[in-house]
C-alpha cells in the first residue's frame, strides 16, 4: 500500500503544482511505477530491463485504440456538436419558457428545463453552460432577474450533461469497470430527472427568499405554447430513438451513437444550419476532444495497472474488513473525499483518479458497480459548481465576462445543497437508480 500511496502523491504533486496535463501525469507515474514494482531501482535505472513496463504501456495504447465500444465517445461527441450547431438550444429554451416565464423565478426554471432537454443530446456539461449561457441570459436580463440567480441556474442546469444519458462520463465508467453502458444510461434516467426537479425546487426557494431576484415574465396563451413545442420535435425525435433503441434492445449503445450523429446531421440540414467551414470546424472539434478523451483514458488505464499491481484495492478491503465498520460508512467515507477532491479537480480527471481504486472495494463490499456509477456521477456533478474549481462556473465566467466568479459561486449554494439531497437518496434508496435496469435488463 505505501508503494501506491507514495505514486499517489506523486501524481497530486504533478497535477497540482508542476501542472503536468493529466494524461501525461498519470501515464508517466504508472509506466515508472509498474517498473519499480518489477524491481527498478536508482542503481539499475540505465540497466534495467524495461520490456514489462513497455510492454504494459504498449498494450493498453494498442487495446484502447482498437476497442470498438470506444467508438461511441467520438459518435456522442459529434451528435453533441451538430445539435449544438443546430440552433436547438434556442426552441428549448422558448418551449420551456412557454409554460414556466410566466412564473415567479420562471426563466430561472425555463432554463434549467432547457438545460436538462439539451443536456440529453449534448452529454457535455461545460457546452451545455456554454450555449445556455448565450441562450438564456439576455432574456432573463431583460426581465431584471439577479445575476446570481441567472448564472446559477445555467452553471447548475449545465451539470445535467454528465447524468442525463447519452453521458460521455457514464462511458467512460461502464469502460473502466466493464459495467453494462446501456445499464447505466438506464439507471441515470430517473436521477436526472430528479435533478431537474430538485433544481426547480432551489428556484423556488431563492425568489420565496428573494422575490425582486426573479420576477414573472409575460404569459403565453395555449396556442403559442403549442407552437413553441413544435419547434422541439427534433430533440425529442433523436432523444426518444438513440435511448428508446437502447433502453429496449434494439441496438447497442455504439449503433445508438451512429445512428444520433446520423440523425443530428440530417436535423441539421433540415433546419440549414451547415456550411463547408462550421462542418470543418464541428469534424475537427470532435477530433480535438475525442482524442484528449483517449489521451486521458489512456494514461488512467496505465495507471490503473501501476495500481493494481501494488495491491493498493486488495489492501484497501483489508484495511476495511479490520476496521470492521458498515459496508455503508465505507461509503459515506469515499462520497466525502470525493467532494473535499471535487474543490480541486475537475470532474472526468476526479473520476479516472479514483475508480480504478475504489470500484474493486466497492464490489468486494457486495454493492451494485451500477448503482455505484450512478452516486460517483452525481457526486461529481457537485465538484462542477463547487469552489474554488467549480468548471462550469469558470465556463460561464468566460462567457459571461462582466460577472464575477464569486458572483456565480454564490449563487449556485441552493442549487449544490438540492445536490446533497439528490446524493443522499440516491445512496440510501438504491432502487432510485436500479429500477429502470432491473426491470428492462435483469
């Protein structure tokens, strides 16, 4: 164990203050911490035999490169980008705002809806905060809403990316801990929704505290609602066959990806949204991040190996069978360092770090890998809107650039307490993330 604590650190010490990237970092840690482990040393450091470690590193980048299950990273990614493209975030926000501006805090609600519906194509919280940002914003300024409300419903609504499945992040689960993907999509179903309504719920609680902070927009009558919905047949349309096909076994989750990018390019030629240059653009930013997705993944995977190898999980669940506590305390204990490390990275780099350590004890204990995605997810959620690395916050500070930071932090706290509670149901009522799984799969 004091081996691959010792790499631990090494590994905080190059992210936090070197400023290594991440994928680097956690390659380079697990590359020369498998060798020590194979016997390296500083005496025999030039003559050592690196065959297993290269032979290791080899592996995991050829096996990952060839995984064909992978391919529904760039797939998501891409449909992600054509919706986005696509101008949809503009006909949810205006269906939501339809049936909630009217209300007091109603374009605070209208956007985390929107958020949520976008959410469910995108899968990326930080694009989701990003387009929303530019969607919903000048509305809610017009109608004199606080900037604390207003930036927090969008940095909180843009959180939903990461759940609402099709969820990049869930993937990246289901791949490091052979979880069934189409599972998970399943179970982050209800959660999300959840979410939703928790996030309504904070709404509701700042303009009862604070009614100048959201005032009531204009009515629409009953015909315009329903005109305002027929501009979101495209989501709904693409939302209801991606997932439908996968949630009743139609396709696998990688045919789903295809099938949605297809789908959303054709959405996206319909509306007229596509030229050469922004196909260019949306092919080559798919590329971008795809391949730092890939990068991040690989150097988790080594990682991964170094970890094992040391025996640090098996370690672990000793370390807990003699303390001889509630498999639940193990629990609370991991969601609480998973948020005192949310104050400090970033979500996807929070989550290759610790699964590939605490899954293995996770499962030992007897609980459910899916369940546990789910709790991770939404817990990491949290670490999107916490201080003082709350990404999107930091997003929406870059977009929205005469907003403080500290203006946003402030108003995301209701919104990150609706959280707690969404994370406290979820860990103590299991069958909140299981029952959609358990009854189509199992």
């Amino acid at each position: 164990m004091i081996t691959a604590l010792t790499g631990f650190v090494i590994l905080l010490l190059f992210i936090v203050v070197v400023r290594v990237p991440i994928a680097f970092a956690m390659g380079l840690v697990g590359f020369f911490g498998f060798a020590y482990m194979q016997g390296l040393s500083f005496d025999n450091f030039m003559d050592f035999n690196w065959n297993s470690s290269l032979t290791m590193a080899s592996k995991r980048v050829i096996n990952t490169a060839q995984e064909y299950s992978l391919s529904v990273i760039p797939l998501f990614i891409l449909m992600g980008n054509l919706v986005t493209k696509s101008g949809l975030s503009h006909e949810l926000y205006r269906a939501s705002y339809a049936f909630l501006g009217h209300r007091k805090g109603g374009l605070s609600m209208a956007t985390v809806v929107a958020c949520g519906g976008f959410s469910a194509i995108c899968g990326s919280s930080l694009a989701t905060s990003a387009t929303m940002a530019k969607v919903a914003m000048p509305p809610m300024r017009k109608y004199g809403y606080a900037d604390s409300l207003a930036t927090a419903s969008i940095a909180a609504g843009g959180t939903l990316g990461i759940l609402i499945p099709p969820s990049v992040i869930l993937v990246i689960y289901g791949l490091l801990t052979e979880t069934s993907i189409r599972e998970l999509f399943a179970a982050g179903f209800i959660p999300g929704f959840l979410g939703i309504l928790l996030y309504l719920c904070a709404v509701r609680f700042v303009v009862w505290r604070t009614p100048e902070a959201g005032p009531c927009g204009e009515k629409m009558s009953w015909p315009e609602r329903i005109q305002a919905l027929n501009g979101v047949w495209g989501v709904l349309l693409l939302f209801s066959v991606v997932m439908g096909g996968i949630y009743l076994g139609i396709f696998t989750p990688t045919e789903a990806a295809g099938i949605g990018a297809g789908g959303a390019f054709i959405i996206a030629l319909y509306r007229r949204s596509l030229s050469f240059g922004s196909l260019f653009d949306i092919l080559t930013d798919t590329a971008r991040t795809s391949a730092m997705l890939f990068g991040v993944l690989i150097g988790a995977l080594i990682f991964s190996n170094f970890i094992n190898r040391a025996g640090l999980p098996s370690d672990l669940l000793d370390l807990v069978n003699n303390l001889d506590v509630a498999p639940m305390v193990v629990i609370l204990v991991i969601l609480a360092i998973y948020i005192v490390l949310g104050m400090v990275f970033e979500s996807l780099s929070m989550l290759l770090l610790t699964v590939p350590i605490f899954f293995p004890l996770v499962q030992s204990l007897g609980f459910d890998l899916v369940w546990f995605g789910i709790v991770v997810v939404v817990v990491t959620e949290i670490s999107l809107i916490t201080p003082p690395v709350g990404m999107n916050v930091f997003v929406l500070s870059a977009v929205l650039r005469d907003v403080k930071a500290s203006t946003i932090f402030k108003g995301v706290t209701p919104f990150w307490c609706a959280d707690i509670v969404r994370l406290a149901l979820i860990t103590f009522i299991s069958s909140i993330s299981l029952f959609l799984p358990e009854l189509l799969y199992r």
